[in-house]
C-alpha cells in the first residue's frame, strides 16, 4: 500500500510503498477514504511529543470503508477511527469511566500506524460508523477536531458567553454546536486575519477579532485551542468571576506568569485530554442532528508535507484533509 512515513522528528515524511496490514481477532482492515491534518499530527512531526513509535504512519481522523471486518462492522461498513485506539479496560481511569486517562492507552498514528495511508488496521471497539450525509473529506475533521472540542465544550460547562481562541478546525465545529445550543460565541483569531474572522461570522459568531486583545465584553468560558501559552492569561483575564478556561490541545507553549489576581474569585483552568468512546456516540450523533458543517482543503496523499506547512504556517482556515 502506499502511505507517507515519518522516519523520525523534525523530518519531512516520505511516500512509501509498504505491505498491506493485517487485520487480526477483533480488528477491522479499513480502506481509507480520507484523513483529516491535525495539529497533533505537527506536533509529532515537529518533535514536541514524547515517545512516538517510529517509523510511523501518522493521521487519526481515519475514515472509510470496512475491507475486513469482525463482529461489529461487515464489509462495506463507512467507518471513522479516531485518535484513542485502545484502552486496557483494569485501570482506575478505564474503570471510572475516564479511558481518555487510561494509563496505557495506545493511539492512532502515534502508537500504531494511522490514516496516511490506504489502508489502516483498527481495533472494532473504537471505530465508529460515520453519520450520513456527510461525504468521506468532510466526515474526517469529526473525528479528532470535533471530538476534542465537543469534549472542551463540556468541560466548559454552561457558559452562555463563550471565547473560542484560535479559530481553526476544532473552534470552526465547535461554534456550530454552541450557537445551535443558543449560546453566543466570540471567536478569538490572529490580529489581521480577516478571512478566520469573516467565517467564523458566517457560522454564526457574534463577534471576530484578535484574541490577545480579546472582546467587547466579559466571557463566561474560554476554549483555548491554539498552542500558545501565552493565550492562557489573557484568556483569564478576559472571563469574568467563576470563569473557566479550558486548554483543549495536546501541547502548548509555557504559560508565562501571571498575577494571581488574574485567578482570583474562583475563576479555574482545566486541560483536556484525549476522548471517550461515549464522547464519539454522543458527538457523531449531535453532528448528524444539528447537522454541523465542514469547512476543508482537499490534499492528495502525497502532499502531505504541504498540508503540514499550511497548518504550521496558519494559512489554513477551517480543516484539511489528505485524500488517498
């Protein structure tokens, strides 16, 4: 199959032609149709996570069509595979209901070869079928920037007047399911980016301006998805008494000190980590529901390089996908 290997850190990746997975007890063999570009994907590829199993394949919003399946899903089944590939089911996150903190969880794309690829092997307990209508390159964001902000979104609790900072592909899904939910939403972007600001308008913002400054009034909740620590403090400083910001990526810069006064009355602020299996039936049906819309750039397999340069460039707006 061909794929696009990652051979270490800080390398580009290479197209590769490798043997075709197999799919053992319990997993299914997915062809893939499309693979959404996370920022988790850069971060990996840029050296800023540990312990990735090298050489790999990375992408974790997988989705397809079923080759090979077991008891779960028959062949032709339209399936998503997501970020979490498999949890030990003993610990005392898994059994608390917190997989997303199992202590040895395993990772699409990072512990296990992922979605840049034509085919990818997943475990049948973490694959999800994919809501309809929704063409496979649109269906991809769903699985990691939807999920992950859907999480984010609940962490932030019932805010009705809710900061999303760092307008990309998470933010551009979350906005949806929050003004749907009646709340209003002010979308935090880069100073000067006018296009971000303008569809994040579009899909219902009730305000679009530069994050550090931050907006026109107090905030209940801010959702800080963009990677800069230094977005943390203004955020607190933009929320009002017993407000929360959540941080919703996998990394971030440092945080630079802050006054406490900043912290003071009761404001909070939490991280996310990762997703639950109930996160992805609860998301994937709200997003058929609403339904929400996918804003993508379409890339062939072998330019993967490139979408990762957009995405670290901050050229993208909305989400891009890599079309095998």
């Amino acid at each position: 199959m061909r794929a696009m290997l990652l051979d270490a850190a800080r390398t580009p990746l290479r197209a590769a032609n490798l043997p075709d997975p197999e799919a053992g007890p319990g997993e299914a063999l997915v062809r893939v149709r499309a693979c959404g570009v996370c920022r988790t994907d850069l971060h990996i590829v840029d050296g800023e996570l540990e312990r990735p199993a090298f050489p790999l394949v990375p992408g974790h919003q997988v989705v397809g069509e079923v080759v090979r399946g077991g008891e779960r899903f028959a062949a032709g089944s339209r399936v998503g595979v997501p970020w979490l590939g498999w949890t030990c089911g003993e610990c005392r996150f898994c059994l608390s209901g917190r997989e997303n903190l199992c202590d040895r969880a395993r990772f699409t794309g990072y512990d296990v070869n992922g979605g840049y690829a034509e085919l990818v092997v997943a475990d049948e307990r973490f694959c999800f079928p994919l809501p309809d209508g929704y063409a496979y390159e649109h269906a991809a964001p769903l699985l990691c920037a939807g999920l992950i902000g859907y999480r984010a979104l609940g962490l932030a609790g019932d805010a009705e007047a809710l900061g999303l900072y760092g307008f990309g592909a998470s933010a551009h899904l979350v906005c949806q399911v929050a003004v749907a939910q009646g709340r209003r939403v002010f979308a935090g972007t880069r100073g000067g980016d006018d296009e971000t600001q303008e569809l994040a308008r579009s899909l219902g913002a009730a305000w679009a301006g530069d994050a550090s400054t931050g907006p026109p009034e107090e905030l209940d909740a801010v959702i800080v998805f963009a990677p800069v620590g230094a977005l943390v403090p203004a955020a607190l400083g933009h929320v009002r008494k017993g407000g929360t910001v959540v941080c919703a990526g996998i990394h971030m810069s440092d945080i630079p000190s802050f006054p406490y006064r900043l912290l003071w009355e009761e404001r909070t602020i939490r991280s996310v980590a990762n997703l639950t299996r109930r996160d992805a039936r609860e998301f994937l049906a709200l997003a058929a529901e609403i339904p929400l819309t996918t804003h993508v750039h379409d890339y062939s397999l072998t330019d993967a390089n490139q979408a990762l340069d957009d995405l670290r460039a901050g050229r993208l707006s909305g989400a891009a996908v890599l079309i095998p």
